[in-house]
C-alpha cells in the first residue's frame, strides 16, 4: 500500500509541474491583465467567457475521459489501443460537429451571448474549447502509459507559448505602436484589449494539437469500435452530467453574473474584481487539478489489490491535511498576495477564504467519488452534482442582485459542502470506506483555531503581523510532521538513526 500511495504521490508532483507552473505562470498574468486592460469590465469580460469555455470544455468531452481509464483498465480487456482509438474517434466527431455548428450561427450566438459587436470572440471561444477536447483523450492516454513526464512537457509548452504571446500583443505591441503606429497597422489594433488574450489561447490551442500528433497516431489506427463505444457512452454520460454541473457549480458565477444586472458596464466591472480576486484562491485549485490527474489512473489500477479501500482512506487523510496547509498559507500572506491586483480589485478580496474553503469541500468530494467510480454507479455522481448546481443556480439568482460577488462565493461553498456529504453518506451504505474521521476533525479544529488566531488580532506592523502567522503556520507544519511523519520514517535520518542504534549496542555489549 506504502508503494501505492508512494506512486500517487509522485504523480500528483510530476502531474501538478504542469498545473502549478501553468497556473502560478497564468496567475502571474493576472497582474498584467488588471493594469493593461482599460479596466475591470474589460476582465469581466475575459472572466465570463473563460467561464463558458470551462462548462463548453466538460460538456464537449462528455465523461469519456473517465470512461477510457475505466475500460481500458478492465481485466478482461485484451485489446486497449481499440478502447483509446474508439474515444479519439467519438471526440473528433463531436467537436468537429460542435465547432461548424458555431460557426454556422455565429452571429445569432453572439448576440444572444452580449457579444454582437465582437462575434469573433465567441468564434475562437468554440475553437479553443473544441480543440482542448479533442486534445483531453490523447493526454488521458499518456496518463495511462505512466508518460508523465511528456504530458507536462507538452502542458508546459502550451503555457510558455500562451504567456509569451498574451506579453507580445498586450506588452511588445503597444509599445512598438508607439514608437512606429504605421508599421504595426496592418496586424495590431491597439483597442482590442481583451480580444488578444483568447487570439493568444487559440494559438496555443493549435500548436498542442499538433505536437500531440505522435500520440494520435496510434489511436486513429486502432479506428473505433462500435461495440465498444455503446457501454462506454452509457458508462460516461452520467459523468457528463456529474461533470456538468460541477462545473457549472464552479462557472455559474462567472456565466449567470452579466444577466443579472440592467447595467452590463456596471455587471463586467464587479466581475472583473470577482474574477481577479478568485485567482489569489488559485494555489487550492492547482493542487486539487494536480491531484486529479494522478488519482484517476490510481483508484483504477489499486482496484485489484486487497489493501485498496484503506489506500483510498489514507489518501483522504493526507489531501485533508494538504489541502488545510495551503489555506493557512494563502490567508496568512494574503496581505502579500493582494498586491498581484490593483488597489480597484481589493473590494474582492473577502471571497478568498470562502473560494478556498468551497474548492476544500470539492476535493474531498472528489476524492469520495471513488465508490461509485468503481462500482460503475456514475449515475449517482450525476445525481449529487445536479443536486448541488441546483443550489448554486438558486442562490445565485436570489441573491447576486442584492448581495454582489460575495453571493457566489458563498453559492459555491454551499454546493460543494452539500454534495461532499450526501456522496459521503451515501457512500458508506453502497461502498463504505473507512476514513480517518477523528483525523479529519482534529486538523480542521486546529487549522480553524489557527485562522482565527492568525488573522484577529489587529496588528498594525505588516512585518510583525507576517511574523507572528508564519509562526502559527509552522506551528501546524511541526504538528504534521510529529504525527504523520515520525523521524525514523525520514529514509535519510531513519537509517541514521538505525546506525546510531546499532553502534548503541555494539559498544554496550563490549
């Protein structure tokens, strides 16, 4: 079990390279967006789309992903490139029907979306989303071949090209307008503003597409299998609409925000602050993906083992206490972090905590849904997240228009807190599991009493304020490690500690 969990670990690190770097560096370009742009309605604007592209991206992979990891891993499967060939096919269809059909009605769509006078914007959005899904078999594959290091490579050139063109036409180009407006005429318009970001995310898109090549190649001879792809479909639906309305749980705020308020100016601005603030909360979401990619192909091939249902516990307990870290750490140096925005975005900045707290819940309800993953009971995945996205909807619309942005952070800590426990309840009756609840509980007590220690007492000094939280914060790191990580567990120090014991006796024996 210790080399199960040993892997997974390993995993999750190689896997979040990729996902921490992209989006520390895509973080990083927060700053950039919030003092380039006009203003905070231009990153509302930015926010809301990114937000279809999220829901457009679940949709159009429709649980397949999860569908080929579960059948390609089944025992009595003998011919698995059949199974990946089968996905790639279903994919390519599905977003090459998807992306003529946006480009066929492209002018109604983007006036029922608010974007008549830029269509474009809504035409490299279908691409952008259409591509990414086309692209998430290929990486599910190098998933499963254990090509880790390749999938973040490829991740990472896709991030490095994103960022080093949204620099050149946000940064370079304007600059050099200035200096030489005719010369850039012919490709720059120096009011596009927020319409270079997605010409920067459709190139990226692109190049991935081609680099990604290789790997297609195997699956495209393999063609798809009809007979295979019908159990696959009824396997991975109920994980569309599983994944649906989480995603919608985690977007609704941003798709929903514009057609609440008569003033759209007004609605794009607060938006903007929403979504620039949500992305100090980024560090929980990039650890939670990381732990994603890694943990799908584990529960499936720990499934066979005898010891699986206490791997999946420990696992539990040790994302818990990962994940109650990193909050700390966020709202300790959230006096550091607000400076990645201006001073107009720090009227968002009391949704972190209740962003990080809700994206807490997700985790451990990702990791839940192991039970009905293994047990092919997906429908009830879909079940519990539909149950969830009705309850942010709800108290999105109810609340939004009176209330502002601080409504839908607490809409989405309300779902996921709901839907981690009817899976966690219902679970134990259908696969029971035993986690460390009495673990779970004590670390949530301290990490509370931690925070409201950390951030109450009204210090006025930011240095001595920094001081006394990193203190508290190590405070929580040296109990981590005394109860979870005794030194005799430590290889480099164990086997020290063994010599030292050896020679003990050696001497005292003499």
């Amino acid at each position: 079990m210790a080399e199960g969990i040993g892997r997974l670990a390993k995993d999750t690190a190689v896997y979040g390279l990729s996902s921490i770097i992209g989006r520390l560096l895509n973080w990083m370009l927060v700053p950039l967006y919030v003092r380039v742009l006009d203003n905070t309605g231009e990153y509302g604007i930015v926010t809301n789309l990114y937000g279809w592209t999220a829901l457009l991206l679940v949709i159009l992979t429709y649980g397949m992903e999860t569908g080929f990891f579960r059948f390609v891993n089944r025992k009595e499967e003998t011919e698995p490139m059949r199974v990946y060939g089968t996905a790639l096919y279903s994919t390519a269809v599905t977003s090459t029907l998807f992306l003529t059909a946006c480009l066929l009605f492209l002018q109604p769509l983007s006036r029922a979306a608010g974007y008549a006078a830029h269509p474009e914007y809504i035409g490299m959005i279908a691409g952008i989303a259409a591509l990414d899904a086309f692209c998430c078999i290929p990486f599910a594959y190098l998933r499963y071949r254990g090509k880790a290091l390749r999938f973040t490579g490829i991740k990472l050139l896709n991030i490095g090209l994103n960022i080093g063109l949204n620099i050149f036409f946000l940064v370079i180009c304007p600059w050099l307008h200035r200096l030489h407006p005719a010369s850039m005429e012919w490709f720059y318009r120096p009011d596009y503003g927020a319409g270079y970001i997605f010409v920067s995310n459709a190139f990226a898109s692109v190049l991935v597409f081609l680099v990604l090549l290789p790997d297609l190649l195997p699956g495209l001879r393999a063609k798809m299998d009809l007979q295979r792809l019908k159990p696959m479909l009824t396997y991975s639906f109920p994980v569309l609409i599983l994944g649906v309305a989480g995603i919608f749980n985690q977007s609704a705020d941003k798709i929903l925000f514009p057609f609440l308020f008569e003033d759209r100016a007004y609605a794009n601005a607060q938006l903007g602050i929403y979504g620039a603030c949500f992305k100090i909360a980024v560090v929980m979401v990039m650890f939670i993906q990381a732990f994603r990619y890694a943990y799908d192909p584990f529960i499936f091939a720990k499934n066979r083992e005898q010891d699986s249902r206490h791997a999946y516990a420990q696992v539990m307990k040790y994302f818990i206490i990962c994940s109650l870290a990193l909050f700390l750490g966020v709202m300790f140096y959230i006096d550091l972090l607000k400076y990645f925005v201006e001073p107009a975005y720090y009227p968002g900045l009391s949704v972190v905590p209740v962003v990080m707290l809700g994206e807490l819940f997700y985790g451990i309800y990702f990791n839940l849904s192991v039970w009905y993953k293994l047990t092919d009971r997906t429908v009830w995945g879909g079940r519990f997240s539909t149950i969830g996205c009705v309850m942010t909807v709800a108290i999105i619309l109810l609340f939004v228009p009176r209330y502002g942005f601080m409504a839908c952070a607490w809409a989405s800590f309300a779902s996921n807190l709901l839907m981690m426990t009817l899976s966690y309840f219902t679970g134990q009756k259908k696969y029971p599991v035993a986690y460390d609840l009495r673990s779970a509980g004590r670390y949530g007590l301290l990490a509370a009493g931690l925070y409201v220690a950390g951030m109450c007492p009204p210090i006025e000094n930011i240095y001595l304020r920094l001081s006394y939280r990193t203190a508290l914060w190590l405070l929580l790191a040296g109990y981590i490690v005394k109860k979870e990580l005794p030194l005799r567990d430590i290889p480099c120090i164990g086997s020290r500690l063994e010599r030292m014991k050896k020679k003990y006796f050696t001497q005292t024996n003499k």
